[in-house]
C-alpha cells in the first residue's frame, strides 16, 4: 500500500502543504523583526560616517537618527525627487543603492541625508552621501560625510560583501576609515579632485596631501576600488553640490 | 518451558536508560573514531568556507546541530510513513524547511550574523552530514536514538570546524572571536599569514588535524 501511487502523490502533497504553511508562518511572524532589522542596520551605518556609535543601543540608535537625520532624495541634476515613476512617496532610506548602481547615472536616485543638531532641522552640520561601487571579489558600498564647506570629508564607514578578511575588508576598521577625516574632495579653485588610496602602506608623509591617503598593504585592487567609487560619487553628486554651493553664496550675498 | 519464557519476555520490559552505553557510543564514537569530516571526509565545503572567523564558524555549527537534531527527530518520527521512492526529497524537504526557519530567525534577531554568514546558511541544506545521516540512522532507528545521533555527528563536525577557525584566525588575522590576542599580548607586529585567511589555510589545518586524529586513532583507509 504504501508503495502504491496515490500514497506517494497523497504523502508528498501533505508533506509539502505542512511545510509551506510552516515556512510562511514563520516568514509573517518575524517580518516585523526582520525589517526592523534592516532599517537599524541602514541607519547604523548612515551615523557611523558621523559620530561614534560604539556601545549604542538598537532604540537609542533609532532615536538618534530620528532626531539628527533629514533625507531627501535628488537626481544626477541635483534637483529633488519626491516621487517615482509609478506616483508613490520615495523614502531616501529605502532607495536600494545596489539597484540604482546597475541603472544609467541619469536615471539613478541619488538620497542625501542631512545630519543637524538634535531637532534643529536648520543647524546642519554634514551632509552624508552614499556610495557604492565594485571591490576586489564583490561590491562595496558606504556612507561619506562631507562638512557643510562641502569639501572636507568629516567621516566613512564602508562596508563590503567578499573582500579578504584581514587585507581588503579592513576598509570597514575605523582606523582606515579615519584616515579620510579633513581630507579634501575639491582643490582650491574648485575642480573635482575626489581622493585616492595610495598604493601600499606607510607612504612617506609628503604624498600624503589633501587628495591622498595612506593604502593599504596586501589591498591595492580593493583599495583602487575604494577610489573608483568615490570619484564616480563625488561626480553624480556635484550637480547637488553645485547647487548647495550657489544657494549659500546667494544667501551671503543678500547679508 | 513455558514459564521460562514468560519470565524472559518481562526481564527484558524495564527501559534502556536514557544514556545507556550503547546510546553513548551515538555520541562519542562521531567526535573522534567516527567524525564525519575527519573520518568521513563529509561536509568539508563549509569546514573551508565560513572558518577564517570564530564567530560565524560558532553561529554555523550551532545552526548544523540545530538542524540536523530537528530533521534527524521528524524523519524518525515519520519513518514508517515515508515511501521508500521519495524518501530522498522527503528528507531535503525537512532539511530545506529547518534551514529557511534558520536563516529567517538569524534575519530577524542577528542581522549582521546573516549578513557575514550569507549564503552558507542556505548551504546546510547540502550539507552532506545533515542528509547523510537521515538516509542513514534516522530512516532506521527510534526518535531518541537519532536524537542522540543527530547531536554527536552535529558536535563532532562542530569541533572540527571550530578548531580549524581558531588556527585560521588567529594566525590569518591574529584574533580570537574578534578580539586582538597578540596585541593584548604586547606582540603589536606579530606577523599574520595571509595564507590562513584563503580556504588554502583551511585545507592545511584540517589535513594536520587528521593526520593528528589518525595517528592518535591509528585509523587506516581501506
């Protein structure tokens, strides 16, 4: 009997309704968790290329970033976009940078968050860009935050999906990610100059100028990535740049 | 006569103890004489890929002793059940269900576990210990037994992968679980082998690992 057909067809069809039911309970139990999951994990990284977050609890980081952090989104143009193309509200939050990354620049939606003094939404202090970009074996993508001169790096974080543990993926050590800190993205007449990861380690100090920093050892390629991607983001955002620059110095110019 | 036998047949009703020795020997005999990646050479994918760190290497084996106790449990529980010509997708269905269950729960509570361990989460599934074992003890043998079995084959490929990760990170990256060992130690520019940190190191460690465990054992392949 059990060897007959409709035991087996009866069995498996049991079998795999029980199972699936299983799974999709579980999947609508913890969705609620899984996205707070997610949301912690992006805004965690957004603050890290701002302030230390070391010892910070998952609500206090929450409550942190909903205090000090307005999002916008913007276009290659650096005009703001508050809908997609289907009509519905874009949160900066959600925008998927891995997903943009495989679209035309022009088509791209680029979020901008502004990190301001706790519920001083006028105080800005740095803005904070995302980037994303191709290392060694993966991608890797990060937060760089720009002081309000919009020039001058205030902070990274990087994260990766496959760099070597130890060499490449030392990008994410806030030692490495200190070493962009008062770096500058443009040179003193206002030419995109980005900055660049040098070759090797303990480069020789008087290399290491505003636009140069220190590589790392055992890590060019994932370093030459770093620097790719930076110069590529730094690109997409100027137009946004730009603007900001000139709507500051119109604002100085009415004083 | 018959009294005798009607004597034998109650002699033998009182329960096997809980840890009896032939159980035991479920346990023991996969952490050493019988390991299912030293021994068996089974599961040596994931014994390469996820051990270059102690964390993710302890997250995974605790996921692989999770799921092989729970698949070992339901496919003895279903035995009699299961048709022989299907078993085979009865069992990948159990092991697929618990590792999604697995992979759903890191999600949701250990996000940057799931994020560091990826895909091998998903890999459990062919993980050949895990269905290794359902074809051949759980199909055949009482719940509890294949319990037992399930966490002695579950530890047995644990403390192997765990092993192989300690070497790997402390000489790769010279740390343990993330914390900086020869720095604590004064030992600031003690030289890491980057060869550790590539499934190469893996390779390195594991075949010292056997050839300690054969000369302890004095196990010959036929």
């Amino acid at each position: 009997m059990q060897q007959s057909n409709t035991y087996v067809i009866v069995f498996s069809a049991i079998l795999t309704i029980v199972l699936g039911g299983l799974l999709s309970l579980a999947n609508q139990g913890l969705k609620p968790m899984q996205q707070k999951s997610v949301e912690l994990d992006t805004k965690k990284k957004i603050l890290s290329a701002v302030t230390d977050l070391k010892g910070k609890k998952g609500n206090e980081i929450l409550e942190l970033y909903g205090q000090t952090i307005e999002s916008i989104v913007v276009n290659l143009d650096g005009d703001p976009v508050e809908k997609d193309e289907k009509g519905s509200d874009i949160e900066a939050e959600k925008v998927n940078i891995a997903k943009n990354f495989k679209k035309a620049p022009e088509d791209r939606m680029y979020p901008v968050f502004k990190y301001h003094k706790a519920g001083d939404k006028d105080a800005v202090e740095a803005y904070i860009f995302p980037v994303y970009g191709k290392g060694l074996w993966g991608p890797i993508w990060g937060f760089i935050a720009l002081e309000t001169d919009l020039n001058t790096i205030k902070g990274t974080s990087f994260d990766h999906k496959s760099e070597t543990p130890g060499l490449g993926s030392r990008i994410t050590s806030t030692e490495v990610r200190n070493r962009y800190n008062g770096k500058k993205v443009f040179d003193d007449s206002g030419n995109l100059v980005s900055i660049s990861m040098l070759k090797g380690e303990n480069n020789s100090p008087n290399v290491l100028d505003d636009h140069h920093i220190d590589g790392l050892s055992g890590a060019t390629l994932t370093a030459y990535g770093v620097n790719d991607m930076l110069d590529s983001y730094f690109k997409y955002y100027q137009g946004y740049i730009n603007k900001l620059k000139n709507a500051t110095e119109k604002v100085a110019l009415l004083y | 006569m018959s009294t005798q036998t009607i004597e034998q047949a109650v002699e033998k009703k009182p329960a096997e103890a809980i840890l009896s020795k032939r159980r035991k020997k479920f346990i023991n005999d996969p952490l050493s004489e019988d390991n299912p990646i030293t021994v068996q050479v089974l599961g040596i994918c994931s014994a390469l890929a996820v051990t270059t760190q102690m964390k993710p290497t302890l997250t995974l084996a605790i996921s692989v002793i999770f799921v092989m106790i729970f698949s070992n449990l339901i496919i003895s529980l279903m035995r009699s059940l299961v048709p022989t010509r299907v078993r085979i997708i009865v069992q990948l269905a159990v092991i697929a269900t618990l590792v999604t269950l697995v992979s759903e729960v890191l999600m949701a509570y250990q996000y940057d576990m799931y994020k560091e361990l990826s895909v091998f989460v998903g890999l459990i599934i062919t993980n050949c210990i895990v269905m290794g074992r359902l074809e051949a003890f759980a199909l055949a043998n009482k719940p509890w037994d294949s319990v037992l079995d399930a966490v002695g084959n579950g530890l047995g490929y644990s403390w192997i992968i765990l092993a192989v990760a300690f070497f790997r990170e402390i000489f790769g990256s010279g740390k343990i679980f993330g914390w900086p060992v020869f720095e604590a130690m004064g030992l600031e520019n003690f030289p890491i082998n980057g060869l550790m940190v590539t499934p190469v190191g893996a390779f390195f460690i594991l075949g010292m690992i056997i050839w300690v465990q054969r000369n302890r054992t004095g196990f010959v392949e036929h």
